[in-house]
C-alpha cells in the first residue's frame, strides 16, 4: 500500500513502456477528491499536451484537467533556458544579463554542451514547485514527475549531490543541498514502469538496484499494458500441450455460425485457432515468468491493463481510477 504523505513522484521506466501515460494517470489519481497535483515534464516533447488534449504547455503552470471530486491538475514543461534564467536572477539577481545571453545564444549553448547543468535546472524547478507554500500552505498536495528512462534517471536525480561535491560553499552548493533534501526525502517516492517482457523487467531490476545504491528512495513497480489471459490455467496447459478438444472446437463454431460444413476449410480454420491458442499460452507463460523476477525486489506491484484503440481521455481517467483501487497515491 502507497503512503498518503508522498509530495514527489517521480516516474520512470523503460522507453516504450507508456511512462508518460502512467505519470498523467498518477497525477489524476492524486488530485481525486478536491486536492491539487502538479504534473511535470523534463524531455521537451509535450507528451502530456497530446494526452490531455491540449495546447503545447508553455514554461508556465496550467490547468490541464479535473480529477474526480473535484481536485486540479497543473502541468509544467520545463524549458531548460527559462530555468536558467530564473536560475540566475534568483541567486544572482541577473535575469537581465540572463536574457542578453539568452540572446547571444550562449546559454541554448551551455546547457546543450553541458547536459548535467541542464539536470541542474530541471531538477531545481521541479523541487522549488514541490516546497512551495502561500499562506503556510504547500500550492500543491503533490507533483509528478514524467522523468527520463531507466537508464538514465538516477544519474539526473543525483546531479545536485555531483555539484554539491565540487561546490563547497555558496549559493550554487545552498541550492545543490536543497534540491538533495527534497530527492533524499521520505516523502519522495521514485516509481519505475514495466512491460512483462525481458528487456523492460531488466531494466527495472537494474534501476531498483542503481536507486539502493545511490541512497535513492524506490516507490512502486507499475506493470503496464498486462493483457488479460483470455483462457483459464487448465486450458492453457492444454493450449500448451496441444491436447485442446478439436472435435469441440469445431461444434462450437459451427454452432455459432462461423463456419460450414466443409472439412478442409473448417479442419484449416480449427488448426489456425490452435496456433493462436498455443502463442497465447506460451505468452502468458512468460509474462509470468517475468512477473516472478519482479518478486525478489521487494517493492509493492500495482497492474495496469492494455488499452484497445489507444489512450484517450477516458481511458486516462479509467487508469488513474485503477491506480487508486490499487493504493498507488
């Protein structure tokens, strides 16, 4: 079961395995019933505009959606160049020369040769958003964070305690601290998103592991796009083994008007059915072998099913009502 006081969300996973779906789902569940998420993007591909059917975000928080009972969702994509320039004016009171830079090209330039400064940036606006508070008030109950990949997102999470290492004192090594206290939080939680195929339960394992070892707080394993075995186990073994009832088969689709009354033509449609029975079995087979290895680390696993025809709207909502059910909030 989620802890209710998680603030940080971030969500992760393999490319491919519908991250940004997930963390949108999240964000509507945590807002449900009238509190107020905020919904954060760092890769630059207004993955959250598209699912929520909106207007490419600006560098500004907007209302994107209402959650059940009432609650809001903001999101934010954040452009690295904006960052910086709120970097510099609130450290250095230079957002002017900031935007002569901008201007010249010299920070597009910075943060595209330095990519760890970019991660500087991105990081800092999304913990500033998380310790936020107006009148004794944190603005919002919880942010989420579309993160990058698997592969990549410890290295962006520990960027500050790199510059925290080479910055020994002063503002930069304040802020590098501070961003480090909102990640090192227990209120944050940092949730990986899985297929039940080998390469993305790899990853998962392996980014589990490089999270403990970094001192990094695990969230939850959020398998995605499950399919629904549409056998039972007794006639997936007999999928398996090929021992389904042809003779069966055949009634029942004659009975059902599938298929008439000529051998060849029924025997061939009989034997491509077994074929796809057979596939099926052996894939849930290893979806279960897979969902076995996820075991042994320990986190809890919540499930989300494979969407026909694609994510819209509805379907955003129907994920985010899962997430609940399942206690991910």
């Amino acid at each position: 079961m989620a802890r209710d006081d998680i603030r940080l969300h971030v969500v992760s996973g393999k490319g491919g395995t519908g991250k940004t779906t997930v963390a949108a789902a999240l964000a509507l569940a945590l807002a449900t019933g009238g509190r107020r998420t905020l919904l954060v993007e760092v890769e630059g591909r207004q993955g959250i505009a598209q699912l929520f059917d909106v207007p490419p975000l600006p560098y500004s928080e907007r209302k994107v959606a209402v959650a059940p009972g009432g609650g809001d969702v903001y999101a934010l994509a954040i452009d690295a160049e904006e960052a910086m320039l709120d970097y510099l004016d609130m450290f250095y009171s230079l957002r002017r020369a900031g935007s002569a830079l901008r201007r010249m090209g010299a920070i597009e330039f910075a943060t595209t040769i330095a990519p760890g400064l970019r991660d500087v940036l991105l990081t800092g606006k999304f913990c500033e958003a998380v310790k936020r508070q107006e009148g004794g008030e944190f603005v919002y109950d919880a942010v989420v964070v579309d993160a990058p990949p698997t592969g990549r997102v410890t290295r962006f999470l520990n960027v500050n305690r790199e510059v925290a290492d080479i910055a020994k004192v002063g503002p930069i090594r304040n802020q590098a601290d501070s961003v480090m206290r909102v990640i090192n939080s227990p209120h944050t939680a940092v949730h990986l998103v899985t297929l039940l195929e080998e390469m993305p339960v790899q990853e998962t394992i392996d980014g589990v592991e490089a999270l403990h070892d970094n001192g990094l707080p695990s969230g939850q394993i959020i398998v995605n796009m499950l399919r629904t075995p549409l056998l039972d186990d007794d006639e997936l073994a007999a999928a398996s083994d090929d021992t389904l009832d042809r003779d069966a088969i055949t009634a029942d689709l004659k009975a059902a008007g599938v298929i008439g009354r000529r051998g060849a033509t029924t025997a061939a449609l009989v034997e491509a059915l077994l074929d796809e029975a057979r596939d099926h079995a052996e894939r849930v087979e290893l979806e279960r072998q897979e969902r076995d290895r996820l075991d042994p680390l320990g986190l809890p696993i919540v499930s989300l099913p494979l969407v026909d025809g694609g994510i819209d709207l509805t379907a955003l909502y129907d994920l985010a009502t899962q997430l609940r059910e399942q206690g991910l909030r």
